[in-house]
C-alpha cells in the first residue's frame, strides 16, 4: 500500500497546482489582446486597489501593457521590470498563447552591494584549486549572502540519491554535512522541474496557497502550467516534508553541469525567511559559475583519465599484434590489461577455453558467467554491473571476487568474452533518516519525520566503474576485434586509436570554449558598456565594473590556456635542427615593451643546437623566461641567467635568477596543472605554464626539474636528446 501512495505522490501534477505562494501575485493573459485570464486571489492585496478592472489591467497595473506588450512583440526571453507605487518587481513569460506575470516586492538594501561582493567572489571562487574547497566557499557565500541558516551542495549519485558534500551553517539546524538521502525525497518530476527552472524559493512552509480565480473562459482551455512560474505553490506533501526537517523556509538552485541535474545548493531556515529577486538572481550567477567549473574540471578528469589509460591500450595492442594470437598477447602484458579497467581479476572467454588473469573466480563459474551474457541476446556486446548479485542469478556467490563485472563480446560468431572483475567492497553508508521509512496515516502517504543519521551497512557492491574505464574497455575491444577479423596492421591500428584520441580532446575543448569563452566575453563586453553609460554609478561601482572585467579577462585567459594544453597531446611535432641562441634572443625582444623601466642583469651563455618542433620549443623558453621575470619583480637589480651545455648524448639548458624562490618541499607541484606555489594577489598567471612546458619537453623525450630556496631565487634545468 505504501510504495502505490508513493507512485501516487510521485505522480501529482506539481507544475499546475492552479494556486500560488502568498509573498506575491499572479496575473494570466491572453498573450494577443492582454485580456486577463485568471489572477491570485490576492492581486489587490499586493498591489493596490481595483488592479483588475473587469478582465482588464487596471490601477496601477495599466502601467505594464505598454512595456509587455513591446516584449510580447519581440518574442524573446522572459520580461523584467518592476514598479515604483508599490515597489513591486514583475517578471513575465509565456506560456502557449498565455502570459503569465508575476508580481512581487522588490526591496534590497544596498544593490551595489551585491555587485561588489559578486566580484569578491568571483575571484575567491578562481583561486580554489581542488572542488571541494570551491563548494565550501559556495555554501559560505550563499548563506551569507542570503542569510539563511543552513546552506548546503547536495551532490545526486547515478540512482538520484543525495549526498551533501558540503555545508555552511550558524548552528541554528542541525548539520547533514556528509549524510545521504534517498531518491524518493525528490521525485523524478521534482528534479525534471529543476532542469528546467533553476531557482526556487519557499519563505514560509506553513503559508495558506492563493488560488487562482478564472476571470474568462476560454473553449477547449488547458490547466496552466505554472513550471516557469517563481510563485508557483507547493505541494502539501513537500511542505510536510520541511516542517518535518524543522525548516520553515527554503531555497534550493539547481546546478546544471552540461544541462544535467547534477546537484543543488539548498539553503534553509528555521523559521519564515524571504530573499529579494535580486539575491537570488545573484545566487542564480554564482551557482552556474560553479556548475561550470565542475563541468571544465570534469572534462579534465575524465581527458587526463583517458590519456593515462592509453599508455595500456598502447602496450596491449602492441603485444596482440607482435604475437600469434590476440588472447596471448593480452596475456603476456596482464599487468596492463587489469590497470586498463582498474581491475582485481579478468578472464579471457573463446567458446569453452578460459584464461584466467589476476584474482578471480574458478574457469566453472567464469564459464557460466559467459554463458548468462550470451543468452541476453546476440545484440549484447557489452555489460557492465557494480553489483553482479542483482543483475545475475546466483551472483551472490561470486561476490567475494566477481562482484563487479565489465564484460565485452569479442566475437560475433562464437561465445568469446573478455571479462574484468572487482571484489565486493563492504561499505557503511550514512542516511539521514531511515530512507526507507513513511509514515502511512488517514488513507495517505506522509513523509518520513525523522532525519538522525542512520547508518547502513551495504552489501554485494563493488567499486563502479568509470567512465574512462568503461571507453577503455570499448577501445580494447574494438581493437581486438579489428585484429581478428581484419587483421590490421599495427601502424593502421595506432592511428585509429590516435584518431579517436583526437575526438576526446576536440569535444573536450570544444565543451570548454562553448561553455567558459562565451560567458566570460558577455562579462566583459556588458561590464564595459555599463562603464561607457555611467550614468547613476559613482566611482566605486565604476569600480566594481573595472574588477569584474579584470577578473573576466583573467578568467578567458584561463581557458585559452587550459585549451592549448588539452591539444598539446595532439599538436603533430615538426622537428628539425634550431638556434636556440636565435630562440632565446627573439623571446627577449618580444618581451621589451613589458620590461620597461625594470632593471634586469642579463647573462646569457652559448647555446647548443636543439632538434625539435622549433614553434613549441620558443614556448618552452618564453614560460620559463616570462616566470624568472614574473618572480624577480620585487628584485632590483633582477639577475637571470641562461646557459647551456652538452652532456654525452642530451642537451641540457638552465635558467636561474635571484627571485622569491620556493620551497623545495613542495617540489612535486610544481609541474602540475593549477599548481601555484605564490599566492595569485601576488603574481598573475594561470597555474598552468609549467605544466604545459612539461608537457612539450615529454612529447620531445626530454625532462625538466627545478631547484629553489625562498627568497633566493629558483633555477630550472630542461633536457632534450641530440639527434643521432
């Protein structure tokens, strides 16, 4: 009975509840005469007496049919404006052949305020180099910005359970830092609303619904639908839900990574809390900054994985091809073949024969094993399960060493499979309240009461699996069917790997030129225009405008660096005989009009010959002049040397100066992506110069290292092999 309420519940049309929220009102109009359908009961009570005159605007409302209707004419985006007599903000959109309006009051304190913190934290937010610190400063600025007492990242798992992963609070509710929460709490058409319509705000969870009065009718007429509508009531249930929770009052922005639900930030208070359509919006900005940070970080990842993960498929695909057969290839280099998948144990499957690698179950059960995947259908070419003791029967049995299973068809003529297994991982696993739990009273379904931690232990789980893993498996058995049934070359099968190499990156890059470039030039051209107006901002806010475009600017510079980066390992290398005396010299000519005025001690020695891709190697040496001059700012006179030598069959080329140095304890981050050892208020740049020199000199079979002291200067010494 309870799991057919819970459908039931879950089924309620929430988006045409037909009432609204009290804090504001809602006015229906026929999109072509501005005739008003149907208005909140409480239309006069916001605005003022005798706002709707028959099925017209009337009273104060006649002011907006000018401005809508020039909106209404434009056919574009969502209408914003506001009234002075009340001081009302009014956001309008359409609905079919209906507008609908929303009225509501519009009082914040102090609006350049939130300019100037929007640019605080813009810049707060670029200095958080690894995501859980960003979250952290999300939830801390949120809350402040809004004052609710509790703001929170919640993070859905792929089975739409929740897991906050982080919190800020003022200890009026209880922390739910780290604790998860059940699917159910926020149905499939919740979270759908949420892709859709990003903010939502719930001042008082004990508030009365205003209903909506029909003021004409309409033939055939549909129910609204109020998805895009801020005022939009709540269902009772969800209501319950909070008071339950001890919270009186709500907001939740949904961030959307790659137009995905991927989480929320919620805010709560303990008691009745309204926040201004201009904190929100402000909210709204940071939210998505946010979700686009976890979007470029994410592509990173997943890129940097694959990268990784190509070194194994290299080394198998090598091995099948110098070999008689595929299956003694993938044998010979079993090493390779389980880091490919990240996995305890694999098998080899061709018809009855079973090769078995690493730590896995019995030939007897690998067989039957093979057997249920074929029986699933011949169009079944791969599977992949976290939890073999759901999917399969009797795989419970299996769990100890094949809990978890990554299989691929290998052959579309015979029962040949290569399997990789994961062991079972016990897990605890802590819930806000038993996730399992409904109260069932007068004939409905309530929501749980309690939201203690409850701790789960659960079973026949494995790791899951990757998607980098997942692609690598798909990769190897694309290869290993090319090899069997074409016979390829291994030249030709590099390249086809190579190729699809190439694919990641340019949708890697592509991702982050379309979601990042973009904005971040709206930033900067609207900042200037609002600069050219200047009318009505003083000097401070012009201020403000200048910070912003500064850091946008920083920001698009960021992305061109981390573009460049993500196709270096695509980049085709050209070598060829270079005077690296001529490269460094053009470097520091290029370099002159920014050193003006400094005073900068040169030494610079004989270089050797290089041999290499002469347009990468003058990055090499721009990235490490431009950083000795960057770090010898605060010097006077600035010292830099260049000098270079032969060492049996490598070249080797230093460069020193007498700047702030660093730590040679944190040596090991020093080439790594976004690894800044000065503080970036200190020292522009990317935190990603070094990585990228790192990165030409390893295409070139050559290394970098680097020596330092604080406040003494660094020196950085780059190899490359001589030609034979």
């Amino acid at each position: 009975m309870a799991d057919t309420n819970l459908d039931t519940c879950a089924r309620e049309p929430i988006h045409r509840p037909e009432a609204i929220q009290p804090h504001g009102c809602l006015v229906v109009l026929d999109a072509g005469t501005l005739e008003v359908i149907s208005a909140s009961a409480n239309v006069d009570e916001v605005v003022g007496p005798n706002a709707l005159s028959a099925n017209r605007l009337g009273g104060q409302l006649l002011a907006l049919e000018e401005p809508l209707t020039l909106w209404r004419d434009q056919g574009e985006g969502a209408f914003r404006g506001k009234m002075d007599a009340p001081s009302l903000a009014v956001i309008a959109h359409r609905q079919g052949e209906r507008l609908i309006v929303e009225l509501e009051r519009n009082h914040v304190d102090k609006p350049d305020d939130i300019l100037s913190r929007l640019t605080g934290f813009a810049q707060q937010l670029a200095a958080q180099v690894e995501l859980a610190d960003a979250f952290s400063a999300i939830t801390r600025f949120v809350r402040e910005l809004t004052g609710f007492d509790r703001t929170m990242v919640y993070r859905f798992d792929e089975d739409w359970n929740g897991q906050v992963v982080a919190e800020a609070g003022n200890g009026a509710l209880p922390s739910y830092h780290d604790l998860r929460f059940p699917a159910s709490d926020i149905p499939a058409q919740a979270r759908k609303l949420y892709e859709v319509n990003r903010v939502r705000l719930i001042p008082d969870a004990t508030y009365q619904p205003v209903p909506l009065r029909k003021l004409t009718t309409e033939d055939g007429e549909a129910p609204l639908d109020m998805t895009f509508a801020q005022l939009r009531s709540v269902s009772p249930v969800h209501l319950e839900y909070m008071r339950n929770m001890g919270t009186l009052a709500s907001m939740s922005i949904s961030i959307l990574v790659d137009g995905k639900l991927w989480g929320l930030v919620s805010c709560h208070s303990r008691e009745p809390h309204w926040v201004p359509g201009a904190i929100r919006d402000a909210c709204d900005f940071v939210v998505q900054s946010l979700a686009m940070r976890i979007s470029a970080h994410m592509a990173s990842e997943d890129a940097a994985r694959r990268m990784h993960l190509a070194q194994y498929h290299r080394a198998l695909l090598t091995s099948m091809s110098s070999t008689g057969s595929w299956t003694e290839g993938l044998a010979r280099e079993e090493a390779a073949l389980l880091a490919l998948t990240a996995a305890a144990g694999a098998a080899i499957v061709v018809n009855d024969e079973c090769l078995i690698l690493g730590r896995a179950p019995d030939g007897e059960a690998i067989r039957a094993v093979a057997r249920w995947l074929s029986e699933q259908g011949s169009d079944l070419d791969f599977f992949s399960s976290q939890s073999l003791a759901q999917d399969m029967p009797g795989g419970d049995a299996l769990a100890p060493l094949a809990c978890g299973l990554l299989a691929c068809r290998v052959s579309e003529f015979h029962n040949s499979w290569l399997l990789w297994f994961r062991p079972e991982v016990v897990e605890t696993v802590t819930w806000g309240g038993d996730p399992h739990k409904a109260v069932q009273e007068t004939g409905r379904i309530h929501p749980r009461k309690s939201f203690e931690a409850w701790k789960q232990l659960v079973h026949n789980q494995s790791l899951p699996w990757q998607q980098a893993e997942i692609a690598a498996a798909r990769d190897l058995r694309a290869s290993i069917i090319d090899i069997v049934l074409k016979k390829a070359e291994e030249v030709a099968e590099l390249a086809d790997e190579l190729r699809r190499s190439n694919k990641e990156l340019e949708a890697f890059s592509y991702s982050v030129s379309h979601d990042l470039r973009a904005p971040f030039r709206h930033i900067v051209g609207f900042a200037q225009l609002l600069r050219e107006r200047q009318s009505g901002l003083d000097a401070k806010s012009l201020h403000y405008l200048e910070m912003i475009g500064d850091s946008a600017l920083a920001a698009g510079k960021l992305v061109d660096d981390l573009l460049h980066f993500s196709q270096l390992g695509r980049t085709s290398i050209s070598k060829q005989k270079v005077d690296m005396d001529k490269l460094v010299a053009e470097v520091r000519q290029g370099m002159a009009p920014e050193l003006r005025g400094r005073s900068i001690e040169w030494q610079v020695g004989k270089l050797p010959i290089a041999h290499g891709d002469q347009s990468l190697l003058r990055q090499v040496w721009h990235n490490l002049i431009d950083n000795a001059v960057k770090y010898t700012r605060p010097r006077d006179p600035a010292r830099i040397s260049i000098s270079g030598r032969i060492d049996g069959k490598n070249a080797i080329y230093t460069i020193s100066d007498n700047g702030v140095g660093f730590d040679m304890t944190y040596h090991a981050k020093l080439f790594g992506v976004f690894q800044r050892l000065q503080r970036v208020e200190d020292f522009e740049g990317t935190g990603i110069g070094l990585a990228l020199v790192r990165r030409i000199l390893e295409r070139h079979q050559g290394s970098i290292s680097a020596e330092g002291e604080i406040d003494k200067g660094a020196s950085f010494t780059f190899t490359l092999p001589i030609a034979g």
